[in-house]
C-alpha cells in the first residue's frame, strides 16, 4: 500500500491566471493581440507562431514562463519590465519537462515567409483603417487604465503606479516612432491628468515621489511633442512648461534639460530663432550635470537651429561642429533613456535642417540623404521626415526629378506613418516643384 501511494501520481496544481498579461490585452482579441505578438518579433528578427490559444495558454497560467524567444519579444513590446511585471514566475522557478516546453514549438514555428509576409499585409491594412488611435488607446489604456483616480483624498501612490506612468511613456514613445503623432496626442490626455493626480497623492517613500515627479514631467513632454508634431503649438508650448514647472519643483536636472531641449525645438519650428538659441542654452546649463555627452550633443544642435534661423552662418557652423565632436565621445550609461532616438542618423537629419535654414540646398540634400539611409527602420517616422526633407532640400536645389522621387517616397511611407509635419513640409516642396514638368507624378498624387 505504501509503495501504491508513492507511485501514485500527485494532484496537478490548479494553474493561477495571468491577470497581469491579460491586463496588457486590454481591448484586443486574443487573435489580434497575438497578431502584434508575430509583428513585434518581425521586428527584433524572432520568429513565433503566436495564435489566440497561446495567448489563452498565457492568461490561464498553463504557460508559468515563456520561452528565451518568446521573452525577448515580450521585452520588445514593454520595454523595461521583467517576466515578473509581465505577470509570468521566475524561469529557475519553472522546472520540468512542462516548463521547459512552454512555447517552446513556437521558437521556430510553423509559419512559411508567404504566411508571414500576408500576415503583415493583414496587420498594415488594419492600423490603416482602424487608425492609430485605436492602437494608442488599447496601449496607453494598458499602462494607466488600471490607476485608481486619486481625487477626492486619502488615496496613495507607489511603486506600481510609478512604473505605470514610466511604462506609460515608452508607450507614447513607441507609437510616436511607428506611426507619428496625429491620432494619439487626444488619447494622451487621461493618462497625462490621471499622472499628474497622482502627484497630489500620499507616497510613503521620497523615492515614488522622485519617480513619479519624473514621470508625470517626461509624460508632459511627450504628449506635448505629440502636439507639436501636430501642428498644435499652443497645446505643446504649454506642456513642456508643464514639464519645466515640474522639474523646479523637483530640482530635476535631466527633466529640466528635457523640458528646455523641446522649447528649443518648438520655439525653432514657431519662427521664434532666438527663443530657440536662449532654450537651448538653458538646457546645457542644466543638462552639464549629467556627464552624458550625447546629451550635450543633441542639446547644441539645437543651438544651432536657432542660429540657422537667424541667419548667423558663423554661430551655426561653431555649433554643428561642438555637436559633432560631443557625438563622437560616444554613449554611456548616464544618457537619458528618451534619447533613443539619437543616433548618426539624427544628427545628420538635424544638420540637414540648419543648411536647409541657411539656403545650403545642396549641403542639406547630402546631410539628408544619409539621414534616409542610416536610420534604423523601427523610427518610421524620422524615415518619413528626413525623406520630406530630402525632396524639400532637391527642389529648392533644382533637381525636380530626383525631388520628385523622393516626394513620392515619403507619401508611401504615410501611409502608415501619420505627421501633420511631415504632410506640411511635403505641401511646400510641391509648390516649389509646380512650374516643373519632371514632378508631374509627384504632384498627382499629392494631395
């Protein structure tokens, strides 16, 4: 009897639901959510065969831990948090034949490239239609839906609500760089004021305060880029002095230098050079106390549009070459994580403005053309703008032909990518291009 009731097997643990994974979910079907799951590992070059019953798999608590491929492209999609914020046990926690297996068919997966390459057309066709509003709500509803409203007192604030609005951010981000800023800067509004409540709530560590000043601040300055990639200045000028008031109130060097570094560009954009000029000086000021190097970089291009819209060559060139000799100390790992965005590509993209400002067609063109080839697909936006600028730059250099071209590309890339700034900047290359024969097809299909 005894040896029966050893061989016996034990009763299998009633598995524990993945309320945190399904959270994530947020609106999406199992089928759609499993959709962007295979387009995210497209990106990062992994291949999963994620279908809705793997996802059931996740949010039933079958899958306790993902395998290494299908790890990797949930990081990709949450930047920043670990299988436990995913909602998923630790891998030296999962052992056995069971945990082992987890997803672990799907590393490779069945799917052939004719598979995935429909899947992909399927996948455009929606963000086409449905907008990218709707991806930016079911994204941003993920990261601060969930916040209790703190109004009325008595509420507190932790490290989860933190890292909500952290997470809340990247998101903004994430879509801002995919797919441009027209369709999510209204969505942005409810996470903004629900991080700013939070503020007001009680915290019982210094440090969630800390986090959550940042956050709340980093938060303004996205949705305010969201504004002014929109067209909305007034909107954006008055978050990034949000954002600004916060960092005083918190006596936050990096969001300060953040915050000044935005005003620069906007007060650039709005024909304000010297505001710009006096923005990003006080953003230097501030951002010395960081030891970034690349930060100081980006800060002094800024400088130096506001310099090439006043008309002064010489201050400009200083500034572009102080940016380029601060670019090449390299990174480190005091760079500000929203600097992202800022590599080779960008520097160029920036230079090619200044040229642009300064009547330097042709050195603008060739700062623009490597801007185009440099940058990494996953900013599809930045892709869309420094093509635009190209075409602008060739026309006004007199190359209709070649302007043309690349006027052409930069409507195929909105497409999906949605830019009031970049349809304007379009808008003026086809009037420069209309006396010219050779921008026929360019100017047909602009609209």
């Amino acid at each position: 009897m005894a040896s029966s009731r050893a061989s016996s097997p034990s009763p299998t643990p009633r598995p524990r639901p993945n309320t945190v994974f399904r959270q994530l979910r947020d609106t999406l079907s199992p089928g759609e959510f499993a959709a962007a799951v295979r387009r995210a590992a497209r990106e990062i070059g992994e291949q999963v065969s994620c279908d809705a019953r793997y996802i059931g798999r996740v949010e039933s608590g079958e899958i306790r831990c993902p395998n290494y491929a299908y790890e990797r492209v949930f990081r990709h999609m949450f930047p920043g948090r670990e299988l436990a914020d995913l909602g998923f046990a630790p891998r030296n926690v999962v052992r056995g034949g069971r945990g082992r297996a987890d997803g672990a068919q799907d590393a490779s997966g069945p799917f052939d490239s004719s598979d995935r390459h429909k899947e992909s057309d399927v996948l455009r066709r929606a963000f086409m239609t449905n907008g990218t509003a709707t991806v930016a709500a079911v994204s941003l509803g993920a990261s601060l839906g969930g916040v209790p409203d703190t109004r009325g007192g008595g509420r507190h604030a932790g490290e989860a609500e933190a890292a909500a609005v952290e997470q809340a951010v990247r998101r903004i981000r994430l879509l801002d760089d995919r797919y441009g800023a027209d369709g999510i800067y209204r969505r942005a509004a409810r996470p903004l004021r629900i991080a700013y409540e939070l503020l007001d709530a009680n915290t019982r560590r210094q440090s969630v305060a800390d986090r959550l000043h940042a956050g709340a601040g980093e938060l303004a300055i996205s949705v305010g880029w969201l504004a002014h990639d929109s067209g909305r200045f007034a909107d954006a000028r008055s978050h990034y002095a949000e954002a600004l008031a916060t960092a005083r109130v918190a006596g936050d060097p990096a969001l300060e230098a953040h915050a000044f570094c935005n005003t620069a560009f906007l007060a650039r954009d709005a024909g304000r050079p010297r505001e710009a000029v006096r923005a990003a000086q006080a953003a230097q000021q501030a951002g010395r106390q960081l030891a970034s190097s690349r930060l100081m970089s980006l800060l002094t291009l800024r400088e130096a549009g506001g310099w090439a819209g006043l008309g002064d060559r010489r201050a400009c060139e200083a500034a572009l070459a102080r940016a380029r000799t601060l670019f090449e100390r390299g990174g480190t790992g005091t760079d500000p994580e929203w600097m992202s965005f800022f590599g080779m590509a960008e520097l160029e993209g920036l230079e090619a403005q200044c040229w642009s400002a300064l009547g330097a067609w042709q050195r603008a063109a060739d700062h623009a053309r490597r801007a185009v080839e440099l940058q990494d697909p996953h900013f599809a936006r930045n892709i869309a703008l420094f093509t635009a600028q190209l075409a602008g730059d060739l026309a006004h250099n007199g190359e209709p032909e070649e302007a043309a071209a690349a006027g052409n590309r930069a409507l195929d890339l909105l497409a999906e990518v949605h830019s009031t700034r970049v349809r304007t900047m379009l808008s003026a290359t086809a009037r420069v291009l209309r006396p010219y024969r050779e921008a026929g097809p360019f100017l047909a299909r602009h609209p």
